[in-house]
C-alpha cells in the first residue's frame, strides 16, 4: 500500500491517469461484466439489499478510496466498493438514481475523456415549471447539465443525488450550451463542439451495511 501511494505521489497528473488506466486494463478479464451501453468492473464487493459481502480492495482503488474519505464526503466513513466504467464514444447510461443501498453521496474520477452528465426530474414527480403537467419526455424533464473533464473528481450528493434522476446521453459528440451549469469553471468554452473518445470512470461509494461470509450464508448466528 505505501509503495502504490509513495509512486503515485510522484506522477504528473497526465502521468498518474495513464497508470490508473493501465491498472484497469490490466484487470483480469472475468472482472469485466459486458451491459448494453458499457461495460464495467465491480470492486470491493457486490452490493445487496441484506448487505455486502466485503473483498479487499486492490491497492490501486485502495489509494483513492483512502483520499476521497479523508475529504470527509462520507461523514467519516471511509468508502468500500468502486465501479469501474467504460464508455466508447457513442456509449451512456439511461437516466437512474443509486438507490438506498449506498450512502447518499457519489464521487466519481474521470479519466481519458470527458462526458456531459444530465440531470432529470423523476416521471413521477413532475415539473415545478408545470405542475399541472406531467412531462413524459427526457428533454422535459432535463433540469441540467455538467461537464466531467479528464483527471476531474465529481461528488454527487444531498439534492441532487437523492431527488434527481443522473444519466449520460449515447453521443459520440457533446455542443455545450447554457444548460451546462459548470462550464464558467471549465477550460472550454460555450458552444463549443467536444469529440468524446473512451471514458474510463471511477465510481467510489460508501456501502453502509456489509455482512461478515458466514452470516450472508445463513451460517451466522
């Protein structure tokens, strides 16, 4: 562990994302799990409604989760499972929420390419600017945007994270608009045109319920 700190200490920033890459390619292969739309690795465990069976952390992800929580994003707690993604060009996820079983609060690393990250309002809730109306549309319902840049940590959390759905539209480019509420405090600019290339996330969470082996396999008291 302090050997893997001690050599990421001393990377540049471009430096150290091509070794958290590397790390993830050279992932064995069964840690890969193929979705429509991506395809990702799951680390530290597989969350569960009755809890997660806890698996050590490779020293890698280990790092990074000690980093994020000490930023104290977890109210002390440090985070134990990751998700790793990848995203081709013309690839993203559908509009969702995380659900109950991880601490409300996501942080994310981004790394080889950027994504614009939207934001909707649940079908079910409808549209504070109709509330006459429920919107049935994505478009409707898009509150905002963000821009997650290369090398860039992302924290969701508190209202968005737990009263708005979060997905990546499957573009193979990304025009930047006024809907992208974050883009004064980006290098781009404003109607700017960006080619996405392959994305590879970082997903760090907090799981607050883990259970020991035994008790999972009804073996425990």
């Amino acid at each position: 562990m302090l050997g893997e700190e001690k050599m990421q200490s001393t990377l540049t920033a471009a430096d150290l994302e091509t070794h958290l890459i590397n790390q993830v390619y050279n992932a064995p292969k069964p840690k890969w799990t193929q979705l429509s739309g991506r395809k990702l690795q799951n680390w530290g465990g597989l969350p569960h409604p009755r809890g997660m069976v806890s698996e050590k952390l490779p020293p890698w992800l280990q790092t990074y989760t000690n980093k994020i929580s000490s930023l104290g994003v977890f109210e002390g707690n440090c985070a134990n499972h990751v998700l790793v993604n990848e995203y081709k060009p013309g690839e993203g996820i559908m509009p969702h929420e995380d659900g109950p079983l991880y601490y409300p609060t996501v942080t994310t690393i981004s790394l080889g390419s950027h994504t614009v990250l939207d934001f909707y309002v649940p079908p079910e809730r409808g549209c504070p600017q109709e509330e006459d109306q429920v919107p049935k549309t994505e478009e409707q319902r898009h509150v905002l945007s963000l821009l997650l840049e290369p090398r860039s940590l992302f924290v969701l959390r508190e209202d968005l994270y737990k009263n708005y759905l979060h997905g990546i539209l499957p573009h193979t480019h990304d025009t930047l608009s006024h809907k992208v509420a974050n883009l004064e405090k980006c290098v781009v600019q404003s109607d700017e045109t960006l080619a996405r290339g392959t994305r590879v996330s970082l997903t760090i969470r907090y799981v607050p319920k883990v259970l020991k082996t035994a008790l999972f396999l009804g073996k425990g008291k």
